[in-house]
C-alpha cells in the first residue's frame, strides 16, 4: 500500500493478464479477482487502466471497498491523497441529522453530563467493533447470537444495562467504567439504546436477548424466594442461560383475557401441571426459561418455566430475520413447581405490565434512532 505510481504507469495495466484501475487515488490490482467480482468480469475489464471512482461509488458502498482493500489496493497515485475518509470504530457521522441533536458540537443540553458523552463513545466504540458486524452476518445468515459475544456483552456489563436504571447495576462494571451503575439514569438508558439501533439489523436487535429484556423484570420484580432470584439474574446476566416472555399465543396474539394455555395445581398443591402453546416468542428458540402467562382458576397467573419435559420449540418464519430465533412453543403435561409461580395467583396482570414501563420506553429510543441510522445509510 506503500507504493505510489503514477496515472501513467497505472493505465498501462490494461491487458489480458493485467487490471488495474483507480478509486479515490488508491490503485487497486484486479486482475485475480476478475472472476470472483460480483459484478462480472467484463465491467472491470472496461475501466482497466481508468479511474473508475465514479464507477465504483455508483454502484457500491465505501464499505465494500474497505474490506477488499488489503487483498487488492497495491498503493496510491503519486501526490494524491484519498478524499473519502474511512469512519473508525466510534465516529460520529457527519451526514446531516443522522445522529442525536445533542451530539451535534453546536448544540447545548441541559440534560447530558459528562458520563453521558463518555457512555455513549464507549457504547458507540464496543458496538462497531463487536456487534455490528456480527448482527449483519447473522442477518444474513439467520443463525443466533453466538456465546462468544453474549459473553461480551455480559463482561461489559451490557446485558445488565438493557434492563435500564435500577439495583442490578449496582458494582457492575459498565464499558471500562464509562458510568457507575449507581450513577446509570434514564438518559443513559435512551443513550445505550439509541446505540444498539444502529447496527441497522432489526431481527438481530431482537436476537440479542431481547427476551431477557421483556421477561427478567418479571423476575426482578415478583420472584418471591430471593436466593433463587439472584441465581437466575446472575445465570441470565452472565449469559449461561437465556431468557424469554411467552404470552401471545395463535387463538389469542397479545389479548391476555383470551390465553387458552392452562396451568391445573395437583392434589397435593405441590405442581401445576401446564399445557398449551404460545406463538411468536421472540428468541423463545435457544431459550432455558419461559417467563409464562397461563390461565389459573380464577384468571391470569405467571409462571417461570425450565425447558425441560413436555416443553418444545420449533423456529416459526416471521417477516423479518430468523436471527431473532422466534419460537412456537409447545407445553405438554409440564410440571412446574408452585415456588414458580410469580406474584399472585390470579393476578399476573401485574407482574406483565411491570415490564411494559420499560419495554415500550425502550422501543421508543431505539426506534427513533432506527430512522436516522437509515438516513445515514441512504445519504452517507
Ligand atoms: C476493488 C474494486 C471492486 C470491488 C472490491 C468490487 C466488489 C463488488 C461487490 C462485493 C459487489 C456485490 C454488491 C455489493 O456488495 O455492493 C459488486 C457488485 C458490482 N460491481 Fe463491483 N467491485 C469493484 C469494482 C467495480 C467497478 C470499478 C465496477 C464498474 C466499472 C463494478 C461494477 C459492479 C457491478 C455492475 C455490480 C453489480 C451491482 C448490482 O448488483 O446492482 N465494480 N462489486
């Protein structure tokens, strides 16, 4: 890449055995790749010796150039410099409104201090090193989440940080220290967020444990023996085990008042033994718990249940990617010990709508956030 040649030299390449051409003053050699550019072959025999810049960004992205970069750019055109400057790895966009008003230099917020800024540099960093590009390959691939970075996520104290403000932050470490857990508010909350939308891969988002986001609150709040409540925040929160909410159903979608999966207590009052289905479980797939709405006697009631016998998941197609690992899920004759039960029976409304504060409040950060990432895509 060292090299320099002249526009001279490079338009000699223009030969049978030889393609070159140039794309922002870098000289790149083509003439082994011909037959593995997507592109065909003929198209860059007809920019061989040209600069084909123009070409090139009209039918490309500058990404797509970066990545071949080291295989096929031989050096630069003497006395010129690249004028498309490759972003790094926690760079701002430049492209007008494609980031938060509050990161624009020339605009003052009373709302975000210094551990905002540090917070969302850090997220912006470990989110285009770590998982942008694995959600773009699983969008592609639709296969799920690998360990290797939900133990990533669980180490920076990410996953802990999806479940938004609270006790479970307390003495985590958060990206390097870029905010105590004590200090984590609603601002930093929207900041982790808006971040994680810009990986620009909707089915992954969900993929990436979203079904420890809307099922662990459950948890969090209505477990009622608390050793056993720590040891499955720690088992969730350190990526051993995964996580999902099972409520919607096929007869029912999200009307809980319709659930048809019923959850019968044993004559001993020991067990309920649950059966019924559930439909569009997000990440329900890979999951070890299912966080369960079921009808009890005299209404709602949820259960925390282990995937064990009689509980079975198949992936269902939804119209985004599989990567989020969606699930039919089946209960058949599941013994589920009465300790699972939680709140009270009867009133699982409650412990549903506990998570809905900062589910909905969650979406509506990241959503927002979606469209701009897009804008940037479209205009960048
Ligand atoms: C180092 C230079 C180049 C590399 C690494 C490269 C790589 C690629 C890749 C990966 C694709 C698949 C689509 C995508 O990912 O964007 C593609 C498609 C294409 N490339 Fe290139 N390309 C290069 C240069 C060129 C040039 C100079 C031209 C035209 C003169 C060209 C014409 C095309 C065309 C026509 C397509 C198909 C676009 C479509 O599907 O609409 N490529 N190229």
């Amino acid at each position: 890449m060292a090299k320099t040649y002249t526009r001279d030299e490079v338009a000699k390449h223009n030969t049978e055995d030889s393609v070159w051409f140039i794309v922002d003053s870098k000289v790149y050699d083509v003439s082994e790749f011909l037959d593995a550019h997507p592109g065909g072959e003929a198209v860059l025999r007809q920019v061989a010796g040209q600069d084909a810049t123009v070409a090139f960004y009209n039918l490309h992205r500058h990404e797509v150039l970066v990545k071949y970069d080291e295989d096929l750019c031989v050096g630069t055109i003497e006395g010129e410099k690249p004028s498309v400057v490759t972003p790094q790895p926690g760079d701002l966009s430049n492209v007008p409104y494609a980031e938060p008003l509050w990161l624009t230099p020339a605009y003052k917020s009373p709302y975000y201090n210094e551990s905002h800024r540090r917070l969302q540099r850090a997220a912006r960093i470990f989110n285009d090193k770590y998982v942008t590009p694995e959600a773009q390959a699983r969008e592609q691939d639709g296969k799920y989440i690998s360990q290797e970075l939900v133990e990533r996520l669980s180490k920076a104290g990410v996953l802990h940080m999806r479940l938004g403000p609270g006790k479970h932050l307390h003495g985590v470490n958060l990206l390097d220290g870029a905010v105590k857990g004590e200090e984590f508010d609603y601002f930093h909350d929207l900041i982790m967020g808006q971040e994680s939308a810009r990986t620009n891969a909707r089915g992954f988002q969900d993929g990436q444990l979203a079904g420890m986001v809307i099922g662990l609150p459950c948890i969090m709040n209505y477990m009622k023996d608390q050793q056993r409540k720590k040891a499955i925040m720690d088992e969730v929160f350190s990526g051993k085990k995964y996580m999902c909410l099972a409520i919607t159903e096929a007869f029912a979608g999200s009307d809980v008042a319709g659930l048809r999966t019923t959850a019968t207590k044993t004559s001993d009052g020991k067990h309920y033994i649950v059966n019924g289905t559930k439909k569009w479980i997000t990440n329900g797939v890979f999951s070890d718990y299912f966080v369960t709405g079921v009808k009890t006697d005299k209404g709602l009631s949820v259960l925390i249940i282990e995937r064990g016998e009689g509980v079975e998941t198949k992936a269902i197609k939804t119209s985004y990617s599989p990567t989020a690992g969606t699930a039919y899920v089946t209960f058949d004759n599941v013994k589920v010990p009465v300790e699972n039960l939680l709140g009270e029976e009867n009133k699982g409304i409650y412990v549903i709508l506990s998570n809905f504060n900062h589910e909905r409040w969650t979406m509506a950060c990241t959503y927002f956030i979606k469209y701009l990432a897009l804008y940037e895509r479209w205009h960048g």
